[in-house]
C-alpha cells in the first residue's frame, strides 16, 4: 500500500523549490527590467562624490522602504562598491540573490536572527578594504517602520566611517500595503529623486547617552528628508512614515 505525504508537507517542498530555484532568476528579471527604465534626479550628488574618494568609508542610512529605489541608484560602478545585510529568511534568500547579482557583497542576518554575526562580518570585511562601502536599513528588516535602530552607529563607529543618510522618492510606483515596511516600487519609466543628506562624522568613542542622541538625530534627518522630498516630487501614502505604535 502506498502512503501519501501529507499536503501540508506537500506544499512545502513546494514552495521550497520556487523559492530557491524559480523565485530568484525570475526576480532579477523583473528587478531588471522595471529599474533599467527608471531615470535617476540626484540632490547633492557631489556629497557622494567627495566622500566615496575620501579616506574613511560611507555607511549609507536609508528607511527600509525604499530598499527598491536605490539598490539600482547605488550599483552603478561609479557610485563605489557596497555591502549590504540581508535576513536570512525566504524573502531574504530571493533578495540576496538580487543583491548578489547587481554586485553587492552581502551579510546574512537581521535583527531577528543571525545581526550581530553579519554585523561583525561586515565590520571586520571594512576593515580589511578600506574601499569597501555599506549600507543599511535604518529600521532594519522587522522594524517598527522609521524607528532607526543602534546597528548602523555600531558599523560607523567601528569601521570609522562617515555616517550618510540618504532619502528616494517617485510619485509613480506601487505601495505594498500588507508589508511592515510599507515598500515603494516604482514602476516602468518612473522618474526617481534621491536627496543625498548632510553627512555625519562618527566619534570612535561614544557614551551610552552620545550615542542615542546620534541615533535619534540620525532618524529625524531621514523622517524630515523624506518627508521633504515626498511633498515635493508629489509621492503620497496612507500610513505616516513612523510608524504609529
């Protein structure tokens, strides 16, 4: 007599395959084609410029949402080359490998699992190359949504780094209204402005107090650049961009 595999464990392994197998090539794909026609606007890019041939690497501070925006914005060859972190969950298995293919070295981990090992790791990947440039989501992968979290202090202050916050916006995309995060993408042909911040110098040596105070500085300039940049190029959203809890 033949046993059947139950569905639940069915489904799966189901799922399993098209996350590791179809998932990521089918989401370059369309990652590619929607960003290949976005046309970038940057505010300050000589900020960026200056800092990326400077002595001491950028740490880019961006709101998680607009992860889509800039992925593109940042992988261009001129722009430096960047490490980011990513969680080590199915969706992040599918990001990885998006990341990975715009030349992105990249981390495994988040604040839910694995953060303080791929912090470490890319702490100690700065220091060995001194070329080496990272970014990170300032709410990190689970948020509360604009609550930026102490991680990126810690990857400034030891890889002594220039902190530099980094804000995009579009008036034509699509919101994911189910996500924590509430992710932006924009559509076919959207125009995307990035504003690129003040940058902030980090000490190596901070008190317990300092450094609150440069994290909460650090998260009113990203809400106030936004909110800024979304009123002026026309992007609008239901939900505030912190998060109401």
């Amino acid at each position: 007599m033949t046993v059947q595999e139950p569905a639940p464990k069915r489904k799966k392994r189901v799922r399993k395959f098209i996350v590791r197998w179809i998932g990521p090539p089918l989401a370059r794909r369309v990652y590619r084609t929607l960003a290949g026609s976005w046309r970038y606007e940057t505010e300050n890019e000589d900020r960026l410029t200056g800092l990326l041939s400077g002595a001491n690497p950028v740490v880019g501070a961006f709101l998680h949402a607009r992860t889509f925006q800039l992925l593109h914005y940042f992988s261009r060859p001129a722009r430096g080359r960047w490490m980011l972190m990513c969680s080590r969950s199915g969706d992040g298995d599918l990001m990885t490998s998006l990341e990975e293919s715009l030349g992105y070295r990249v981390a495994r981990g988040s604040s839910g699992s694995g953060g303080a090992r791929a912090l470490a790791e890319m702490i100690r990947a700065q220091k060995q190359d001194r070329h080496l440039n990272s970014c990170l989501a300032v709410d990190g992968s689970r948020g509360p949504r604009g609550i930026a979290q102490l991680g990126i202090i810690t990857l400034a202050r030891k890889t002594n780094g220039v902190l530099l916050p980094v804000a995009a916006s579009t008036p034509s995309c699509w919101v994911n209204q189910r996500s924590w995060d509430r992710t932006v993408i924009p559509k076919l042909g959207a125009r995307v402005h990035v504003l690129v911040g003040e940058p902030i110098p980090v000490p190596r040596e901070l008190s317990e107090i300092q450094t609150e105070q440069l994290r909460a500085d650090l998260q009113a300039r990203l809400l106030a650049m936004h909110t800024e940049l979304d009123a002026r190029v026309g992007f609008k959203d239901a939900q505030p961009l912190l998060a109401d809890y």
